[in-house]
C-alpha cells in the first residue's frame, strides 16, 4: 500500500512520514512516535502504519483489492503482509500504542527475511503463545522498548 494511494483514497486527519491518523479521537505525537521508531528499531522502511479501528482497517483492504480479514476486537495492531501495511487498532495508551507498533514493525522485518518467513506458515498450526513468530516480536519489542526508556522516550 502507497502512500499516495493512502492519501488519495483515505483522506487521513493527519499523516508524517508513514504514519497515517483516521481517528479522530488518536492524540499522540506523530513526530514523537516517528522518532521512537526511527531511534528504537532504526528500521528504513516505507511501509505504512495506520491507526483506525478494524473496520475501517477491511474496508480500506477491500478498497484496495484484497481480500477482508476477520479482525478480532481485543487484537492491537496487525502486520496485513497482502497489503503491506501495519495497523493500528489501540491507541488510547501511549506507551501500549509504542508497544504495538515496536511489534508489528518485527513482524515486518521477520517477513523481509527469506528465512524466517517460512514460520509464517508453520506457525498457523500452532497455539499463538507457541509461534515462533511471536515469541520472536515479543522478544524485539522488549528490546526496543528497553531502549525507548532508557532514552526516556517513555
């Protein structure tokens, strides 16, 4: 998903970078949240983070041409690999808010390495606390986030 799709066809209430607001009701920083990624996880990526709610999330991929997701109330955020874009889903904490987008953004990178993405696949038959996939992002986000309070980014 590109950043001039997103703008053309989602008119967000704010954006900078690749972070793109269709709540009204998100309250942070986008500079701040930027420089937490760009200082924390030091990621060069394009890819766009969005921050809505998940019914917003299925009709801008079904806008898009993909299919819609069965998207659970109680998830976060979510790394949508058809689309190439992270979303966002709870925001009304800010630290929480980092949290999710620390761990997304692993989930991209786990998907950018040929070797890794094969657990993707493997992982589906296995209870969520039991993929290696997820122990892997709950890892890095630990990571990043000790970084983050350390730098006092939080």
């Amino acid at each position: 998903m590109e950043k001039e799709w997103i703008l053309n066809h989602l008119s967000p209430k704010e954006y900078k970078h690749n972070l793109f607001v269709l709540d009204e009701e998100f309250q942070w920083n986008l500079e701040h949240i930027q420089y937490a990624i760009d200082t924390c996880v030091g990621v060069d990526s394009n890819i766009p983070i969005i921050f809505c709610d998940p019914c917003q999330a299925n009709d801008m991929v079904s806008l898009y041409g993909e299919e819609e997701n069965i998207i659970p109330f109680y998830v976060s955020g979510l790394y949508w690999r058809e689309v190439g874009a992270i979303f966002i889903f709870h925001y009304e904490d800010y630290t929480t808010t980092i949290r999710t987008i620390f761990h997304e953004l692993r989930h991209m990178q786990q998907d950018q390495d040929d070797n890794f993405r094969l657990h993707f696949h493997t992982d589906k038959a296995l209870p969520y606390e039991k993929r290696i996939t997820e122990i892997d992002a709950y890892k890095w986000e630990k990571i990043y986030l000790e970084k983050a309070y350390e730098l006092q980014l939080l």
